[in-house]
C-alpha cells in the first residue's frame, strides 16, 4: 500500500484531478500522469459517447504555440503531409518523423492563421507520453531566430466532448455558433464569458469537439457539462471508442519503428506536392518498392481477446503481432489491430491468434471497424 501511494505521489495531475476524485473515478497511471480510467464504468461510457455525449479530461495531452513568418514552411520539413494546403481555421492530422521515416509522435497541425504583419499562428496538440520528446524534436529542428515557441501543456486544460449530440451540449455555454464549423475546423471562441480555443477534432470516431481554456474556465465548464447530462468518461472508454474507429495508439499500433505507409497512414504523405522533408527518402523507398508488412483490422469470432503482444500465425507459424485488441462494445465482438506481412494482409485473409497457448481464428477486415453514421 505504502509502494501504491508512492506511485501515486510521483504521478503529475491535471487541473480537473479533482474533480475525478470528487466523482468517485476510478484512477490508473497513465503516461506520468494519474488519470481517470473510468467513472460509472467502461461499458456505460462507451454508449454515452455513441449515442448522446460523453466528456474526457485529456488536460495531459501536450500543447505548443509557434508564431513567426513563414512557421508552416517551417514545420513542412518536419512532417509528411503538405501542410501549405491549410487555410486558416484548418487542422492537419498528421506525423512528426525521423530519420527512418518512423513516427515520432501522431499530431494534429491547428493553421491559426496569417496576421497582416505576416506573422502565422499555429498550435499543436501532441500525446501525453509524448510531449518532453515531441518539444524537444520540435525545438531541435525549428529556427527559433524566426519562430517564438511557447509550450502551454501546464497552463491550459483540455476538455474532449465528444458523440452525436455534442453541439446541443457546448453550445449554450458558447457566444460563437458552432455549427458552421466543420471537421478538423477551429476557432477562438468565448465560452462562460472568457476566451477559448474550439476545435471539431477528436479521437473517439464520433462528431465531436476539443476545447482548451484556463484551469478555472475548464473546471467551471466540466461541472456545467456534467449538469448538463453529458457523461464524465475515463481512458478505457476512450481506448475501446479509438479502437472501433481504428485509430492508432502511440507506442502500441505505432511508434519510432513504424513508417505511416506500413501503418495504413499513407493518405497523410503527400509526396506528389510538397518538397524535402526528413524520412521523405525511406517513403519515397518504400512507395516505389512496397513495405514489407502492413497494420491491418482483425475480426474473432466468440469473446477471445487478442491482446497486445499475442502471437499472430498462419499455418501454424508465427507472422506478426497484435498492437490493440478488445471485445468491442459496440459491435459485440473482439477486434483487433496487428502488422502481419504484405501478403497476408489482404481484407478476408484467415490467421490465428494465439491466446494463452492455444490458437484461436481471426480475419483481416476492412478499417474503421464502426464508422458513425452522425460525424460531420
């Protein structure tokens, strides 16, 4: 008990800790971080956020503001997509690369615009485990004569609302109207009289919007919300909804040993339209050549989960490796996520997984395993 509370101790807290704690929430560690994993339970929350609206403190996640002249021809050598295509009020998911064209981190790229002075404005949101070494990479590769970088990871909350119903549930607390933004879409708004950035981004498949305020607006928001009626949700819901819409966890499904073309993230590299960039040689590589093994969706039949880490085979041989597995709430069976070679990797392929000593049949699907039919 003593190691626990220790544990514990060490772990960083966002400012809605507390009202985790005031909500009976269930608390796990999580990227050095104490963060609720669930509230009323995994399940329930799962349902909220497919159906109506449920809510995520992912005030852990990493913040960044860059301003300067000519910030997005910056930033375009550091990432795989053609970012000059933004227009203000736009979002680029997106990859941070190495040299080995591995991902560094997945990031969403926010084109806050240019001022009349031609100084830009971006922010990036990055993950959690993340953020030391996406702002250092960030730090080391940018021209910091040119760009003013600040870091608002510990200044700012971060609120996901997210499901079908999530206008209905922000809006009265917004002056700005919400529903001309579209996905990917953002905005400087005022919400409960004091400023906020607004953006239709999320990680959930669903409509749905992120919102970073100041610590007492975001705790002042979180209990309204809650109010309200939308539901608090913690990080196993949060797992099981990005899963069903195939949406890759950093350092599961991908990390600095993965390339976006081998893990299905292809349509983010944009070779055709933009200039040099780092790791732009190796995909140039492996588009001309083909990659060797590829992130595909597995169905299983029953209630056998295929965890992360369990063996994939075919014909009694070990081929590949599971990344992310659930039984999905939503569709009523185990799916899963793992690389297996190019050959094998073909939708309606049949393979095994082995579970506990024992091999257990699973097919290649086609992604997102669920796909709403309510997102804008």
């Amino acid at each position: 008990m003593a190691n626990q509370e220790n544990i514990a101790a060490s772990l960083a807290r966002t400012p809605l800790y507390q009202l985790g704690v005031e909500l009976k929430a269930r608390l796990t560690s999580f990227g050095g971080w104490e963060m609720p994993v669930q509230y009323g339970g995994i399940t329930s929350e799962h349902a909220a956020v497919r159906t109506a609206a449920g809510m995520f403190d992912i005030s852990h996640m990493g913040k960044f503001t860059l301003e300067g002249k000519k910030v997005i021809d910056q930033l375009q050598a550091l990432v795989p997509s053609d970012l000059s295509r933004l227009q203000a009020g736009q979002a680029q998911y997106t990859v941070l690369l190495n040299s080995q064209g591995g991902i560094i981190d997945d990031i969403i790229v926010y084109y806050q615009g240019e001022e009349s002075s031609g100084i830009e404005k971006v922010a990036i949101v990055v993950n959690a485990a993340t953020t030391v070494k996406d702002k250092t990479w960030l730090l080391q590769n940018l021209n910091l004569d040119e760009v003013k970088f600040q870091d608002l990871s510990p200044d700012k909350v971060l609120i996901a609302l997210q499901g079908p119903q999530a206008v209905k549930y922000l809006q009265p607390f917004v002056e700005e109207n919400l529903q001309p933004v579209k996905a990917f879409g953002h905005l400087q708004a005022t919400i409960l009289g004091k400023p906020a950035f607004i953006a239709r981004t999320g990680y959930t498949g669903e409509d749905g919007f992120e919102i970073m305020v100041d610590p007492e607006v975001g705790i002042e928001l979180w209990r309204s919300l809650c109010d309200a009626g939308v539901v608090p949700c913690g990080l196993g819901a949060r797992d099981t909804l990005r899963l069903e819409a195939a949406m890759a966890l950093y350092s599961q499904d991908i990390d600095d040993t993965t390339t976006p073309l081998e893990a299905g993230l292809g349509w983010l590299v944009h070779l055709d339209t933009k200039g040099d960039f780092i790791g732009r040689s190796v995909l140039e590589q492996q588009k001309a050549n083909g990659v060797q093994r590829r992130l595909v969706g597995l169905k299983m039949p029953g209630r056998n989960i295929a965890r992360h880490g369990y063996q994939v085979l075919s014909a009694g041989q070990v081929v590949g490796e599971v990344t992310s597995g659930t039984i999905s709430p939503t569709l009523g069976y185990p799916i899963a996520l793992a690389y297996v070679p190019t050959k094998l990797a073909s939708v309606g392929q049949q393979l095994e997984v082995e579970i506990r000593g024992k091999a257990y049949p699973a097919v290649v699907v086609k992604r997102p395993f669920y796909q709403s039919k309510t997102k804008k």
